[in-house]
C-alpha cells in the first residue's frame, strides 16, 4: 500500500512559496557559502511572531505575540561572539541596532544650522557607538523578513537545507513566535469578510509540527535550539523537557510570558539537570540584558557539539 505523505509535505503542497522567495534563497545560499569559505560559524536567529490571513486578499489576520525583541538582542550578542547571522525576522518587528533607536525622534538628536546637519552633543556618544557596532557587523549579517506563517515555514525550510554546507558550525535558534493553528489556503475566501453574513465561526487547522523534519531532515547536523513559551508557571519545566524527549535536538529554552525578559530555564539533552539564567538587581542595574547570558551559555553548548562532531563522538 502506498504510504501518504506526511502532513509538513502536504502542508508545502497546499501552501505556495512567499513573493521574492527564490532571490532570497539565492541571498541565503551566498551567504552560507562565503561563510563555509572563511570557515565561520553562522547562526539562524528567527523572531518576531506568525500572521495567519483569514482571506486572500488579506484585511484580517491573527497575530502571534512578539515583539522581536528577543531575537533581534540575541542576533547582535551572536556577531559579538563571532557568528555570522541570518536574522529570519517578521517584517516591521524589532531589528539589530536599530531597536535602539525605537521610540525614540531622530530630529529630536540632530541640529540643523544653514550648512550643516549635526548630531547634537547629547545623543553623539550613543549613536556614535550604536553606528560604530552596526557598520563593523553589517556584512555579517542577512536581513530575510516574513510576515506570515506560510512565508515563515517555506523559508525556514530553505534556509535550513542551504545551512547543511555548514554542518555542526550551523546553529540554528528558533525564538520566533510561531502559530499552532491555521486556515489552509485552499480554505481561505478570496474577498474579505463581509460582516452583513452574521456572527463569524472561524475553523483552524493544525499547523504540522516542522521541528521533527527540520531536525532530521533539513538540519541533520546542526545545533539546534528551540524556545517554549508559557504563561503557567507550573507547566515550564515539563514542557520544555517533552519538546527535547520528542523531537530530539540539542537545547530548549523555556520562559514566561511575565519574566521572559529576567528569566529562562536550559533544558539540553545532554544533561538531566535544567539550568536557570536569572537576572539580577545589579545585571539590571549595569542594564544586562538575558540574551547576552544565553548566548553566552550557547556558545559554550554549540563549542562542545562542534568539537564532538569533530572527533567523531557525535554522527549523524
Ligand atoms: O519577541 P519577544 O522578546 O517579545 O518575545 C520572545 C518570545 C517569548 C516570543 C520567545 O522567547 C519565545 O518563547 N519564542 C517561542 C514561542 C513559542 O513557543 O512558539
């Protein structure tokens, strides 16, 4: 008997490619080229939350909460520590080094006189230093945006199979905020919506779970690290544990929505015990910030995965 395709195929069957996703694939394939030539280690960072269109033409969505603001801090403390990164974001949400500057008015920072514009005395020191990092790490760094969980998932596919020339030197840390549900296309009205049709009873499928072929199949070799998000305290340790035990990669990192910015528990799966990455009063006070000490922690994972991969204690 012909066996059916699983669902992650089907759900690439049903769902086309986003706009632009060959050039971006070309971008992709380029960038993990020169830096398998420089022998560099590159690190996947997704972030920013899924949309889910309810139309084709799409006027209404439903959101995925993030800001971005996990990933786009851990993307700058991974150039710090030598990555090359592709930052595989939702368009418009929190970016490297120009989150910085979010809130804040630029013409508020610069004086203008007849023949000069100048950045005034006050702001010089930060945005010179903010500048000074970006333009040091720029060619190291890949800009892909998504907006929806169907865009999302082709180009994590994509960029995951252009990172196997990487092998173990190919980090993969997945703190993008993904949906769980969906409307196949195929389910999607074209127009929008009309509300004069009465009350709305919406229908969601199950997205398929892409951590199992992205583990075996399109990232054999790479360090992966995904994110569990909670709002129950009580559950956070169980369920990060249960991701690790039934897709089988390397770290899960759980947080809570409340204290997401000042705490996070390491589960790995080399170890029974959990680690816990806590801020404290004098980090807040010196404004640390939790991604620098998970990155931190990671590159000591990633390090030893790479020299196990090297001897030979750990083949795929
Ligand atoms: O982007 P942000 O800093 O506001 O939030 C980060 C986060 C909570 C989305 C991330 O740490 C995370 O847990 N991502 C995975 C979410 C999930 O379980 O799908």
């Amino acid at each position: 008997m012909a066996q059916e395709d699983p669902t992650w195929k089907i759900f690439f069957d049903e769902n086309p490619k986003p706009v632009h996703f060959h050039e971006n694939v070309n971008l992709i394939q380029d960038f993990c080229h020169q830096a398998s030539v420089k022998k560099n280690r590159v690190a996947l960072v997704t972030s920013g939350g899924t949309t889910v269109p309810l139309e084709q033409n799409t006027v209404r969505f439903i959101d995925n909460f993030s800001a971005g603001t996990r990933g786009s801090a851990s993307a700058e403390y991974f150039l710090e520590a030598g990555y090359q990164v592709i930052f595989l974001h939702r368009s418009k949400s929190l970016e490297p080094y120009f989150r910085h500057l979010v809130g804040k008015n630029i013409f508020d920072m610069i004086e203008v006189s007849p023949d000069n514009v100048t950045v005034d005395k006050k702001h010089q020191f930060e945005l010179g230093k903010l500048a000074e990092k970006f333009q040091r790490h720029k060619c190291n760094l890949l800009m892909i945006s998504f907006s929806t969980l169907s865009d999302y998932l082709w180009l994590l596919q994509a960029t995951a199979q252009q990172m196997q020339i990487l092998g173990p030197s190919a980090l993969l840390y997945l703190a993008a905020a993904v949906s769980d549900f969906y409307i196949p296309a195929s389910q999607m009205p074209c127009h929008k919506i009309q509300s004069s049709g009465g009350p709305l009873s919406l229908s969601l499928q199950l997205v398929p779970k892409m951590l199992a072929p992205l583990v075996t199949l399109w990232a054999p070799n790479a360090f992966i690290v995904s994110f569990k998000l909670e709002t129950n305290e009580t559950l956070l340790e169980t369920k990060s544990k249960e991701s690790l035990l039934k897709y089988h990669h390397h770290v899960v990192i759980g947080n809570l929505l409340d204290s997401r910015k000042v705490y996070v528990v390491l589960v790995d799966s080399n170890s029974r015990n959990v680690e816990e990455i806590r801020l404290s009063t004098s980090d807040l006070e010196s404004d640390i910030e939790i991604e620098s000490k998970i990155v931190g922690n990671l590159k000591t994972r990633h390090d030893q995965y790479y020299a196990d991969h090297k001897t030979g204690a750990i083949s795929n």
